[in-house]
C-alpha cells in the first residue's frame, strides 16, 4: 500500500500488536483495539506526528482494506 510506511517494516507492524494509545478516551488501550470511527476521525483531522502517527495511520488502512486478519496471524504467531 503506497504511502504507508509501516508495510515495508514488519518490526512496526508488531508494534501495532503492543502500542498503547498515550493520550485521550482510548489511553492505556491497545492500538489495535481502538474503534473504526476513532481511526476514521484521524484520517480526517489528521494523524499525529512521528511514530503514532506512522502506527495509527497503518492500522487505519488496514482495516480500511480489510487485511485485520494479517494482524490476526501475525498475533497467533508470536504467541507459539
């Protein structure tokens, strides 16, 4: 996916699976976790700065493309 940065780098992708978001109503929640309309909200306004930025604006496209279930395994996989 052209302009996301995180999908040449596996190492921020498992982040995604440990990121806690640092700030607002999710904080202390997992970056995966977050709802739909709280990425929908970033993609509008605009993603923060450096990493999170980076990390949210990749969860975004995710699941806008409806590739969860490359976070799915990827999860299953650290866990063996």
């Amino acid at each position: 996916m052209p302009g996301t940065p995180a999908f040449g780098n596996p190492e921020l992708l498992l982040e995604l699976l440990r990121y806690q978001m640092p700030f607002g109503k999710y904080k202390g929640r997992l970056l995966r976790e977050l709802p739909v309309y709280y990425l929908e909200w970033f993609a509008r306004k605009g993603f923060p700065a450096g990493k999170l930025g980076v990390l949210l604006q990749t969860l975004y496209e995710i699941r806008l493309n409806g590739l969860e279930h490359l976070l799915d395994e990827l999860a299953r996989q650290k866990q063996q």
